[in-house]
C-alpha cells in the first residue's frame, strides 16, 4: 500500500475499513480475531479497543470550604483540581485534559489542536517517503542538480525513517534507505562530474 493511499485513508476515515478494498467494516459486529470482508473476500486481523474509563470526581466549592478551593472557570460551583498550563485559569476535573504532557482547558485544547500544536491529535502526516522519492529520482534523470537535490533525498529519508518509526510502519524503511543511499551517491557523484566537466571546459 503507498503512503499516498495510506495518506488519504487517514485523512477520510471514518472508522474501521478493510485494508484491501477500503470498505467500512461492521464494527457493531466485530469481534477480535480475523475478518472476513464481505465486499472483496479478503481477511485481516482486527482488534476490539475499548479504552478504560478513568474515574472522575468533582467536588463542589462549598465541601471544601470557603479556603480550601477556587472555582473553575467553566463552572462556578465546582472546585477546581488544577490550572491550564497555556492561559493559567482554574479548571474542574471535567474541564481538564491532559495531552502531549501538559494539562489544559477545553478552550486551550481546542485551540492548539486547531493550530496543529498538538501532536498527538494530528490527522495530517508530511509524506516524507514520497518526497525523499521523488528527489532522488530527480538526481537521476538531471545528474547536474544532483550535488543540490541529492541532499535533499538524504534529509528527507532520515525524516521518513524516524516518521516510520515514530507510527511503528515498517514498509517505509526500505523507501527512506534507497533514498538515502541513492541520494547520498548523486550528491558525491555530481560534485565530481561537475568538477571534471568544468576541468574539461578551463583546459578548453
């Protein structure tokens, strides 16, 4: 499967699908263990996730006495358990959401992952197998670029072998290696012809 398919399964989904044909599955049906897919017949694994439920408490400022808590900012009668750690205002345990190691309200959260400052909650991915592709098949159809755009097959192959490791996909290592090695060698390899070919052109 290409990273650009993959790319745009992420960008459309809309809940379980069959890998091979893309088809919703029948999640209120599935059980874990291996699926049949009703639409092309292929089988895959699927596994059934159900998050645990943390448990959640929330105290009203007059138990814990006049001194004892501010209020949250969202709802006056509930004590607040924290601060935001982005604006500072007091939040209840029903406003509180801990994401990519900081503490925030409803209002930060919503923010920040509208900004794409939150990693976690991304649904977008740079697609930096295809571009370390793409330039180190540059470097060899214009072998004269290539002391340019080779090091940029390099940086963009490290880049998709971290972005691989990081979303535990293998299948882009070996894309981000040839890239890699591919453009390591037109960088080399174009600075020497471009030096015997203006050697050539000096003793001309």
């Amino acid at each position: 499967m290409s990273a650009d398919t993959k790319l745009r399964r992420v960008l459309a989904y809309v809940g379980p699908a069959c890998p091979w044909c893309g088809v919703e599955a029948p999640h209120d049906r599935m059980a874990s263990g291996m699926q049949l897919c009703r639409a092309c017949g292929g089988e895959y694994e699927g596994e059934i996730f159900r998050p645990p439920t943390a448990p959640m408490k929330v105290f009203a400022v007059a138990e814990q006495g006049p001194a004892g808590a501010n209020a949250c900012a969202n709802h006056e009668r509930n004590a607040a358990v924290t601060a935001c750690e982005r604006c500072g205002h007091f939040i209840c345990s029903l406003c509180r959401i801990d994401s990519d190691d900081m503490t925030l309200c409803p209002a930060c959260f919503d923010r920040l992952a509208a900004e794409g400052a939150l990693p976690s909650v991304r649904t977008t991915f740079r697609d930096y197998a295809g571009s370390a592709s793409t330039a180190a098949m540059l470097g060899v159809l214009f072998w004269f670029i290539g002391p340019f755009i080779g090091p940029f097959a390099v940086y963009f192959g490290f880049q998709s072998f971290l972005q691989g490791r990081k979303l535990g996909e293998e299948e882009g290592w070996v894309r981000a290696a040839i890239a890699i090695v591919a453009g390591t060698l037109e960088t080399l390899g174009g600075i020497v012809m471009l030096y015997f070919f203006s050697a050539r052109v000096r003793a001309k």
